[in-house]
C-alpha cells in the first residue's frame, strides 16, 4: 500500500521512524511547524527551527529515499507573546522560496485567547500577501468547536482566501460538517488517546463523504504512532473499502490539495 503522511512532526521522531513509514509505503511526509515542548524565547529560536524543517529535516528524511515538506509559523502554542509572534512572523519571508515550504502552518488557536486570535489574524495575512496553502491547528477537547467557529469567521472576514487552498485539521465528528460547509479541506489527526482513532475517521468518511477530507499521525510530542495512517487503511479493508477507494485517500487526497502549490511534485 501507498500512503502519505500530511502532517507529521518528524523533528520528533528518531530515525527509525523514517524507516517504518517507508516500510509501510509512506511516499513523501508533510511537516507543519510546532511546539518544541517547550516555549523558546526569542526569534533566533525559531530562525534556527526553521531551518532545520527546511534544510536539516529534508536530508535526515532523504536518507531513507523519503521526500520531505514543511510549514512555517509561530504555532499558537506560543501565540500569547504577541510581540515575539509579530518578530517571528516577520522572518517567515525569508524562508517561503525554500523548496520544501509548502504555505503557513500549523496556525490556528489552542486556548481561544485574544492573543491568539491577533496572531491567527497575522499569519492569514501573511498567507494571503504571499499566496500560501494554510494548515490550521483547531483547538482540543471542549474548546474544539468554539475555536473552529472562531477559525472559520477570521478566514471568511479575508476575501483574499480561497477556501479550498486552506485545510483545518484536527477535525472530529462535530466540526467536519462545519469545514466541510465553507469549502475548506478537513484533516483528521489519529491518536491513540485523543483526537480520532482510525475507526472513528473511517466513520467520518462514511457519513460525510471523502472528498476534502484527509487523515495523519501526527506523531509529535506526545503518545502518539506514526503509522497510524496506515493502520487505518488496514480497518478499511475490513470495512470493505475496495484498494481504489483507500489508495483515492491516503494518498489521493493529500496530493490533490498539497499540489494547489508547485512546490510539491507528486511521488513517482
């Protein structure tokens, strides 16, 4: 089986890691800027974050055959420092020619503070002035559903924004319908203890449909397993799902919305 991983922390992950995904079929691994598991303090922190998810990260994965991306931002983790976010911002531009970069993420809200819904603000605007893809972070838990209410009216107060050219991820069984609604793409993260498990996004897809709809580990910090993708392509086959229609969304639909940018070139 094929697969992509659209959203992984690999600077999280060892190298054995790599090795499993490719295993498994992974064909390229996508990966959103985040939280270092802990608050850094200055800009030169993230400068030297961002180029390890540009140039450092891309090496480590091609080692194992494995084309790497990234997103660039201040993840909203670290968004309460309005000042620090503005400075962080402001050396983002330096990194979009990268060949790796795909747009601005994993942007978003995390608390639903006013802070970070000025800094949310700030990175779609950056997106719309360079005309990036957007991943968005929704919140966790109880605040999941005011924070993508919240997400989706700073991306439709933009006219600049297309809906399709952005994806909000982590979505669940409460908020797909919503995203899917405004014409945004939805992920769905699959964890072992929170966000989805793979049955849940499979019955995700069978309720809401798979068009614009994709699925990822994840696999960051905390207890989480790289190859949860494939693992739900697995529960799939059980479901009856033919091999076309589980390879149309492991690895179809990542493809059709990261390849809104010419900077990702579709595995051979």
């Amino acid at each position: 089986m094929r697969y992509i991983e659209p959203h992984g922390h690999m600077v999280s992950r060892t190298t054995d890691d790599y090795r499993d995904m490719v295993t498994a079929g992974c064909a390229c691994v996508c990966e959103p800027a985040f939280w270092a598991g802990y608050d850094r303090s200055s800009v030169h922190g993230f400068y030297d974050y961002f180029c390890q998810l540009t140039d450092y990260e891309p090496k480590r994965a091609a080692k194992f055959g494995l084309p790497h991306y990234c997103w660039l931002c201040i993840n909203p983790k670290e968004s309460e420092d309005v000042g620090l976010a503005k400075d962080v911002i402001g050396i983002i531009p330096q990194f979009l020619d990268r060949p790796n970069v795909l747009g601005i993420g994993e942007i978003g809200l995390n608390k639903n503070s006013r802070n970070e819904m000025q800094v949310l603000e700030m990175h779609v605007d950056l997106a719309a002035n360079h005309n990036q893809l957007i991943l968005v972070h929704t919140p966790h838990l109880e605040d999941k559903l005011k924070g993508t209410r919240l997400i989706l009216d700073v991306l439709k107060s933009d006219s600049r924004i297309q809906p399709e050219r952005v994806i909000i991820d982590h979505v669940e069984e409460h908020t797909a319908q919503l995203v899917l609604d405004r014409g945004h793409w939805a992920g769905m993260t699959l964890y072992p203890e929170s966000k989805c498990t793979g049955a849940r996004a499979i019955d995700i897809f069978e309720r809401f449909g798979s068009e614009r709809l994709w699925m990822n580990s994840a696999c960051d910090w905390g207890v989480s397993v790289p190859l949860a993708v494939p693992h739900a392509a697995l529960e799939m086959r059980k479901r009856q799902w033919t091999a076309e229609k589980i390879d149309s969304v492991i690895y179809g639909n990542p493809i059709r919305f990261m390849s809104q940018t010419p900077k990702f070139k579709s595995p051979a």
